[in-house]
C-alpha cells in the first residue's frame, strides 16, 4: 500500500500540461495584441488610400466643394467606424484632407482599453490639377 503514493510523486507524466496551462493566456494574450494591432495599421492604410482618393477626386475637378469631398469620405469610411470626422481644405492651390476616428472601432477582442482613448489620424496633400474646376 505505501508503494502506490511514491509511484505517484515520483510519476512525471503531465509536467508539459502545468507548463501549457501556464503559457497558454500569455500566448493567447500576445496573440490578441497582434492582431487589434494589425486591424489598427490595417484601418488606418485603408483611410489613407480613400483619403488620397478623395483628394484626387477635387484634384481633377469631379468634386466641386469641400463639402463633397468630406462627405465622400466619410460615406467609404463608414464601415470603419460611425464616429468618423472629415475634414477637407483648399489652399494656394492644394487640397488637404484630414480624417480621423477612434481606434477602438477597429478592434476585434476589445481586450485591450489602452486603446480607448486613442484616435487615428491621416492626412494626405495633393496638388490641385483643374484649377478652375475648384474657383
């Protein structure tokens, strides 16, 4: 009867299992951060490319206004996040772009509240092509 307890102390099957079960929220943890990482760059790349759009849409006259601009913008980024802002300027000749919303629309896991309080932000310049289009 007593050799029954010391085979089983002295056992080691199932010692990777403890390690595994340990590791296991940390991997998934990095895993998470990865990707709401990932989801931000990725978000923040697609305002930027309807951003440029945009302001190559005044650039060669198919947008007569600020206005049109900014709406255009904001109509494609929609999907993104609800709160999205758009702003849209013409000085000497170029048109500026400005768009912003918060990070945490991008999220997947929504683990991370770091990320509350943080905005996105692009802004592209583009020199105006049909001059008289915009006058």
């Amino acid at each position: 009867m007593i050799k029954a307890p010391r085979r089983f102390l002295k056992n080691q099957d199932g010692t990777a299992t403890v390690e595994a079960v340990i590791w296991l929220p940390i991997f998934f943890v990095v895993l998470f951060l990865m990707v709401d990482a990932a989801m931000m760059f990725s978000g923040q790349s697609q305002a930027l490319r309807v951003v440029q759009d945009a302001n190559r849409n005044m650039s060669i006259g198919r947008f007569r206004t600020s206005a049109e601009t900014e709406a255009y913008i904001e109509q494609q980024l929609a999907r993104y996040s609800a709160e999205v802002n758009a702003v849209s300027t013409v000085t000497a000749g170029i048109v500026t772009s400005t768009v912003s919303f918060p990070a945490r629309d991008l999220q997947l896991s929504g683990f991370f509240t770091v990320f509350g309080d943080l905005m996105l932000s692009v802004s592209a310049d583009h020199l105006i092509e049909d001059w008289e289009a915009t006058t």
